[in-house]
C-alpha cells in the first residue's frame, strides 16, 4: 500500500479586507506604495505628509478615505492629528524624515539633532500616541536603513539612528503588546528622495546597483511595501528588524 505524499500548505494572499491602514509620510515614495499596496489588499487608507499640494494629489490617486497635511515631528501637530481620529486604525506605517550625512567638520549639530528627532524621537512619539490609537493585534512599522551600520566618513549622524532604532523596537514591542512593533531596514531605495540626495550621480549608482547586487537589479518602493504589508498580516512577527537591500549588506 503506498501513501500519497502532502502537499504543501500555500499560504493565501495577504488582505486586509475591513482594517484601516495610516501611513505617516504617505504622499510619495515609500510611504505612498505602501499605501496602495494596503489599497490592493482591501484596506481603506489614511495619509498625511508635509506637503499639502503633493499629498492632495496622492489621496485622490489612492481613494484614501482621509488624509493631512501637517510636519508629524511637531510634537504639537502629530498629537492634534491622532486626537481627530473618529475611530481606532488598525496598522501605522511611518515613512518620514530624510538621512543627514556629514563629515565632523562641515557638521551642523542642529541639522543633524532634527534628523534624529525625525527618526528616532518620532518612533517613541508616534509609539506613546498609538497605545489608544490602534486596535489591539494590530501593528506599528517604522522605516529605517542599513546605510549608517558602516564606519566612514560622513556617517557619524546617521549612524546613531541606525544603530538605535532597532533597539527601541525590541522594547516598544513589549511595551505595546499586544500591538506588533517592527522595523524596516533598506538599503537603497529608487525613489524620489534617492534622486534628490544622489543628483548627477543617480545613474552610475542605479549601475553599480545592478551590476553588483545578488538580485541584479535595484530594490524600488514597491518591494518595500510589498514587506510592509506582509508585517501587517503576519502576526507572528514583532519586535524585529528586516533588511531589505536585494543582497547589499552582504557586499
């Protein structure tokens, strides 16, 4: 007598059918493909950013049921904004803030103090904020990198928020529970900021990229939110840290 062998179990696709999803820096970018992967899955979507103009035009794109505009690092504003909300949410995604890179010598102390505000310090806010602001089992995402684990010229700022934002995680994961707590780390990322630090030289590092990664190609914001959303319906995951760099910290 034989046996049949099992199959394997194939997990369906993620949906987030009935939930609402708020993502912090939502108009463009990372933050914006997010959005409409959360869209795609069955999700109504929540956006604000910076820009009233851009985010106006990122809402009406995605059908967000509410966004807006306001600077989520004024502590003032971003409280303001979470005391609106008529209703729990049921995952915040936070993509805001922008790296600082500087040698020691051409430092500015306070550019670089409000980098790690956007950062490190909105985490914690964002965190205090979403203990009546999202439902219970529901998730926390924050946005880092990979960029600062390197020693070298220029990193000495952005190192401290790399090094630091998995860390608080880990704790904001035990202090939230049972809402899930993770962070995203990318490497590079072909977005529109990309293009706005990097300038002239955008091409040869979309090259270096293709021509040295494991995945032989560049890693763009839809393979970030495509994670996102994945550690919105897995609930098995929290307190963690991901990278996502298509093979770059292995380089």
């Amino acid at each position: 007598m034989t046996s049949t062998a099992s199959l394997p179990t194939v997990s369906p696709a993620p949906t987030l059918a009935g939930q609402t999803v708020l993502v912090i820096g939502g108009s463009a970018g990372i933050g914006y493909s997010t959005a409409q992967a959360a869209r795609s899955a069955g999700a109504d979507a929540i956006i604000t950013a910076r820009n009233a103009e851009r985010l106006s035009h990122a809402a009406s794109e995605l059908g967000a049921v509410r966004s807006a505009a306001f600077d989520a690092t004024d502590p003032a504003a971003l409280e303001a904004f979470f005391t609106s909300l008529t209703a729990p949410v049921d995952h915040v995604l936070v993509s805001a803030g922008r790296p600082y890179y500087a040698p020691l010598a051409e430092m500015d102390l306070e550019q670089a103090a409000r980098s790690f505000d956007d950062h490190v310090w909105l985490a914690f806010r964002v965190a205090q904020l979403a203990r009546a602001a999202v439902r219970p089992g529901g998730s926390l995402t924050f946005i880092g990198g990979t960029g600062g684990r390197r020693t070298g010229i220029g990193l000495g700022a952005i190192s401290v928020g790399t090094v630091g934002m998995p860390a608080a995680v880990r704790n904001l994961a035990l202090e939230l529970a049972p809402t899930r707590v993770n962070l995203i780390a990318p490497g590079f990322v072909d977005t529109g900021l990309s293009a706005e630090l990097l300038g002239d030289g955008l091409d040869a590092r979309r090259q270096q990229l293709r021509d040295s990664l494991p995945i032989g190609r560049v890693v763009g914001p839809d393979d970030i939110a495509a994670l996102a959303v994945h550690l919105m319906t897995n609930t098995a995951l929290t307190g963690a840290t991901f990278d996502i760099g298509g093979g770059q910290q292995l380089l």
